[in-house]
C-alpha cells in the first residue's frame, strides 16, 4: 500500500513494472484521489486497486483492503515525499500504523531527503528545508535519527539506509519478530 499517492502516477507505474503484487493507492485529497482513479480506469491495471482515503493525521488511521489469510495485514508500505511536506505528527501516526499494520517482517519504505544526525547530507537539502519552514513551521526535512526512535516506540526496526539521486534517500524498516521457546514450542510474537 502507498501512502500519500498523490496524482496517481509512480503507483501505477509501479503497478505495471511489478503484476505479481497487489497495490493500494491513498491519498487525503478529493482532486487526488479522482486523478488516481482516472490513472487507474486509464492503466487497465488488474492489481492496481481503487483509491482510499488515509489521513495520516490520525493515529488510529487504518486501510480497508482484502482481509484473507493474514487477516487483512500489509507485506509493505510505501510513502514518498510526504514527511516533509506534514507535521510531526504525521511521521509519528505513519510509524504507529506500520507498527499496527505489517504482518511478520513485513516493511515501511520511506522516500525523499532526510537529514543524518542532525546536519543535512546536501547544502540543497539545507536549502529546501528552510524553504519548507518559511512555508509552514511544521513542515521539514526529517532527521532519520528522530525516525528511529518513532520506529522503535512503534515496533520497527531501525532504518536501513539507501542513497538515491537528487540527495534523497530510501529509508527501509522492518516489522521483525521473536521466537519464544515455551515446553519446546515456538510462538512468534511481535518484537517492541
């Protein structure tokens, strides 16, 4: 599932380059959430599914999809350039979701520029990042350190970290698991 899908446009893609997964486009807004239906009717796509309403505002924000097998739990998640164009909050209730919604090893990919301990990797991302604040003082360039305590808090595992064009990266987390040995038994259970 991708949050924040925008137009519609990089899942469809998506979609086309990879038949053998299902995707499930969102979006908060009404003009998106037309457009990704458009691209849809348009791509003929039979695993690109219809868009749905996600609001990241919420913390108790959920997907409505097939519930078969795992019960309706998600093998990933997929959010490109959202988090610094969102409050806080919006990172946090993501992490939280990706807590609640992965099956077992399951992932949460995150795309766009993210700061490293604190300094940004490019004077660009510097730039952008004050641009973004005169903007709106909620809205930044987020520090992947910060993302590593909301994953933590949520469940996930700290980031693995891959470098992508124009100073953006991909930040992957994980939704691990646990095996206790009870009376010669293994349980799987969700770490914390």
């Amino acid at each position: 599932m991708e949050t924040g899908s925008g137009t519609g446009q990089h899942i469809t893609v998506f979609a086309r380059w990879s038949p053998h997964l299902t995707w499930w486009p969102s979006d908060i807004y009404d003009s998106h959430l037309r457009s990704i239906a458009a691209w849809r009717m348009y791509s003929g796509l039979e695993n690109l599914r219809g868009p749905q309403r996600i609001d990241l505002s919420d913390p108790a924000w959920t997907w409505a999809g097939e519930r078969r097998g795992n019960q309706g739990l998600l093998t990933a998640l997929l959010c490109i350039n959202v988090l610094h164009i969102s409050p806080w909050s919006v990172s946090r209730n993501l992490m939280l979701g990706a807590g609640r919604l992965l099956k077992e090893d399951g992932r949460l990919f995150i795309y766009g520029p993210f700061k490293r301990g604190g300094a940004h990797t490019a004077p660009s991302n510097a730039q952008f990042d004050a641009t973004l604040r005169a903007e709106n003082p909620e809205w930044g360039v987020r520090d992947i350190d910060d993302l590593n305590v909301l994953a933590r808090d949520a469940g996930l595992t700290a980031a693995q970290i891959s470098p992508m064009p124009a100073n953006n990266l991909v930040l992957a987390f994980a939704r691990p698991f646990r095996q206790n040995r009870s009376n010669d038994t293994k349980e799987r259970t969700y770490g914390n």
